[in-house]
C-alpha cells in the first residue's frame, strides 16, 4: 500500500486521525495508518489512489506501494540503458 509520514498527509491538509484506521505490519515493526483518498501525480501520470497515512511521528519514509499506486500504471524499466517508462493504465 501507499505510505505517507504523518507530516506529509498534515502538509496535504488531511486531518490524519479522520481516515479509516489499519495496521500496517512491516520487517521493521508495526503501525497504525489512517487510511485517505488522495490524488497522486508522478512524472505527468496523475490517479487517485488510498494512502495510509501513518499516526505516528516516528514513521519516516513515504511509500508508494503496488496497492493503490503500481496497479494503476505501466512501468518500463531499461537498466542497461538508464531508462524508465510509465503509462496511466487507468484501469485499476
């Protein structure tokens, strides 16, 4: 799934504690997200997609994860010649 710090859904003016609540379990730990509808864009593609938005401070990396995010594009990757490609799928 989607993963932003509490700052960043605070900085997209999400009232972070209003989303559906979710625990998230990684290798690193376990924590509660809140979960929000947002409009993403990325390299000119833009989607909508849910976002866990973490509770706690201590949460520090943002996250866009195949849930919400992957599934909706097409992703390229040419590493012998340095190049990525996406496409909006748009059917996700």
């Amino acid at each position: 799934m989607c993963i932003f710090t509490r700052d960043l859904g605070e900085q997209l003016g999400l009232e972070v504690e209003s989303g559906m609540r979710q625990l998230v379990r990684t290798v690193t730990g376990t924590f509660v997200v809140s979960l929000h509808e947002v409009n993403l864009a990325v390299a000119g593609l833009e989607c909508s997609a849910f976002v866990g938005c973490a509770e706690d401070t201590g949460c520090r990396r943002n996250v866009l994860g195949r849930r919400g995010f992957l599934e909706q594009i097409t992703l390229g990757l040419v590493d012998y010649e340095g190049q990525l490609y996406l496409s909006y799928d748009g059917n996700a």
